[in-house]
C-alpha cells in the first residue's frame, strides 16, 4: 500500500514537470486499440495508424511505454474495464462511457458527418431526422447522444454488424439509410470498401467530437497516469510534432 501511494505521488508529479523516469504500476498491462479505422488506428496502417503514434509518442514524452494490442473494439473495452488492459482509445465522451472512465485531454478533433445510401430520400438538418429511420453503428462503437436517445425510445433502429467497413456495405446498398463517423474514417472506409456509388455525404455535419484516451475509473492510478499523459500529449502539440504526425498520416489517407 505504502508503495502504491508513493507510486501515485510519483506520477502526479512527473506528469507537472513533464518528464517521467519510472514506469507506472501497471506497466505490464498494455493498451489496446481496434482495426478498421483509419486513418486513426488499424494494424495495417503506417505506425498502428495516426492515433496509436499519437498515444505512443505521448507517453514517450514523459518516459512511460506501453505495449498496444488490437482487438475487436467492444473485448478491448470491456478488458479495460475488467483490468485485463491499462486503457483504450480511441473513444467520444457519451454519459455511459463517463460513468466508467476517465477521458484523457483530446487526441484529435473532427467533425462527425452523416453519410447516407443513394437509395434513401432521407435528409439531415438535425437529429430528428433520423426519427423511423435506420441507423447503422458497429459493436463498440457509440452513437451520438442524441440518436442514442431515439433508438433507446424505439424512434429508430440501430443495426450492429461486427464492423465498420460492414456499416458502409449496407448502407451503399439501402439496406439502412446513413451512418454517422467523423470525416476522416468515413472517406476511408467508402474508399476500402469502393462503395462511393451508394453514398452521399449531407452537406451539413452532424457534430464536432474529441477523439480520447480512456482508464477505467477501478484502476487506482487512473487520474495520476492520465495527467502525466496529458502532459506528454501537450509537449507534442508545443513542440510542433502533432502536426507533423497530423501532415504524414493524413497525407497518406484515401
């Protein structure tokens, strides 16, 4: 016990000096992260994708290194929350996610944009016209609040296949009317999936949202190792090298 609190100690205030010179109680545990969206993060991808560079280099910054892991998005978070894994990434802040973590300072910023089938005379101009339509969000991932709302009252169907280029499928062929992902990984996936044919983009975006590294609120030094990762992901925007990681993986996207 009396090692732990030292441990927290520790990192509370390497992560205000902004450097680190030990590993966090935890360092045999691993982040874990998912495939299938890029440019963010998939095994494929240059680096593990833009974000698992981001995570990497960030606590890099402050002198912590995790192993990380891809697995299918919703295992990855419930080992989180089970203690299999330290933290995974990366989410959107919805209420239920608060409730079981703690969200790191933003990795990144996007727009969310709503794109829907060729074969759908849906339109958006806000959330409730999705009402009596039909949604598509794989396993793991979150709709936004308000569609959440609308399918937990029955306004709308979700359908959940296991992944996101299965999302585009079907909504290039009309079997649902739209899904909604930010800008990046969604001109990504149509492009993997060749399915531009069948999807249009509403000119108006449906959100911004905060792309976040998260810690079960159960592990003890959850607080203490994500303000020495903020700390790190600070240093990076600071010193120009979030751009730079920004300039090469964008870059290289479809």
């Amino acid at each position: 016990m009396a090692g732990r609190r030292c441990l927290l100690g520790m990192l509370l205030l390497l992560a205000a000096l902004g450097t680190a010179r030990a590993a966090p109680l935890d360092s045999t545990l691993h982040l874990v992260t998912g495939n299938d969206f890029a440019p963010f993060t998939g095994e494929e991808l240059p680096q593990g994708g833009l974000l698992t560079e981001m995570v990497r280099r960030a606590f890099g910054e402050v002198g912590l290194h995790y192993e990380i892991r891809f697995m299918p998005w919703r295992r990855g978070y419930d080992g989180v929350l089970a203690g299999k894994f330290l933290g995974t990434f990366p989410y959107v802040r919805t209420r239920d996610r608060e409730m079981e973590m703690l969200f790191s300072d933003p990795l990144l910023e996007a727009r969310q944009l709503v794109y829907l089938s060729t074969h759908s005379s849906m339109a958006f101009r806000g959330p409730e016209d999705f009402r009596g339509r039909t949604v598509c969000a794989p396993v793991g991932h979150a709709l936004p609040p308000e569609l959440a709302e609308l399918a937990a009252s029955g306004a709308l169907t979700r359908e959940s296949p296991a992944d996101l280029p299965a999302c585009v499928r079907m909504v290039a062929s009309g079997r649902v009317d739209a899904f909604v992902i930010d800008e990046f990984t969604g001109q990504s996936a149509i492009a993997k999936a060749m399915a531009g044919d069948g999807i249009r983009i509403a000119p108006l975006p449906y959100a911004r949202a905060g792309q976040h590294l998260v810690l079960s609120r159960a592990t003890p030094e959850a607080a203490a190792i994500l303000a020495a990762f903020n700390a790190g992901l600070k240093k990076l925007k600071d010193g120009g090298a979030m751009e730079e990681i920004l300039r090469r993986h964008l870059s290289a996207a479809p």
